[in-house]
C-alpha cells in the first residue's frame, strides 16, 4: 500500500499522525477540562488531515465538522454549568494513572503489531462512479430515516435538557423590563453591581 503513495503523502500523514498522537497525550496532560476539549479537537483535526491526505474527502469534511461542532458544545456547557469558570481551574484528568497507562500502552502495541503485519486485501472490482453515495449506502443502507430522526429526538433532547437546567433567565432575574438594579435570585451571591 505504502508503495502506491507519494512522498509527500507519506509525509504530511506521518507529521499529522505525531500531531495527533501529540495532541491525544496532551488531553491527560492538561490540567483543566477546558484544555482537554480543545487538545482533543486539534487531535481530531489532525486525523481530519490524514483522511484528507489520504484523498477521503467526505470523510474528512465529516470528522472536521463533527468534532468541532461536538468541541464547542462541550466548551459552551462547561460555561454555562461548571462551577469553576469554564472549566479552567485545576483538576486532574486522569483516574488510576498506572492502570490507565497500562491498558493504553498495551492496546497502542497491539494496533500498531496489528496494522503492520497483517496482509492488507488487494482491491477487487472497478472503482465506483461516486465513493460519496456508495459510502453511505455501506454505512447506512435502509436506516437513513431512522438515522434522521433520532438526529432531530437527538436535538430536541439537547434543547430540552438547556431549558429545564436554567429554569430562570435574565427576564425572571431582573424583570421584564430588564431594569431591576439587583437580579431577583433565590440565593444571594453573585457578582455586587
């Protein structure tokens, strides 16, 4: 396979495969919630890169979107609910740090054993006219409607979820107006105006 590709091909997968890897490691490094999302989100981007290397458009387009979209929500809730300010206070990201250790590095040997000494299978047939909708009929097949309402249940269920979290807004807290001086909250606290 390797020898079907060209050098820089080769090159841009092996440096955003280190990028990944790099940014992977820095998720447990990282000592803030907040800087884990985004170290994850730049490791995602670089598999992003490696589809695309690869030629794998839609694929890349997909895990791009997908894992920024799925990035910022997160970045969005640790603002709204976590109690130190975006997540950015110290915490530890690692639970059992030996186990953990352990069970990566030997899950890590195992893949890369794997990838390197098993027979990849030549390709068989004519390349189709349009890999976009021959990969979605593969991944998808007769189950696109369900797909496309769980999707919107899926949604709803984030929306619901934000509203019954905040029961009060900014309309309750300072009337409807908006001209209340002091927020009306049931528990004193907050920032003195």
């Amino acid at each position: 396979m390797l020898t079907d590709l060209s050098g820089w091909v080769i090159a841009t997968v092996a440096v955003l495969g280190l990028l990944s890897v790099a940014s992977g490691v820095a998720v447990f490094v990282v000592d803030s919630m907040a800087r884990a999302t985004f170290a994850l989100l730049g490791s995602f981007l670089a598999v992003a890169g490696v589809l695309l290397a690869f030629d794998l458009v839609y694929l890349a387009v997909v895990t791009a979107l997908m894992m920024t979209i799925e990035m910022a929500i997160m970045a969005v809730f640790m603002v709204m609910f976590m109690m130190n300010p975006a997540g950015l206070m110290p915490m530890t990201m690692v639970h059992n740090p030996k186990g953990s250790a352990v069970v990566g590095a030997g899950a890590f040997v195992v893949l890369t054993v794997g990838i390197w000494t098993i027979d990849w299978p030549a390709r068989r047939g004519q390349l189709p006219t349009d890999s976009t909708r021959q990969l979605g009929e593969a991944v998808m097949g007769s189950h696109m409607l369900v797909m496309l309402i769980v999707g919107i249940g899926l949604f709803a269920t984030i929306l619901a979820g934000t509203v019954l979290a905040t029961a009060r807004g900014r309309y309750d807290r300072f009337g409807a107006d908006l001209a209340a001086r002091r927020p009306d909250d049931p528990v004193p606290g907050g920032l003195p105006r």
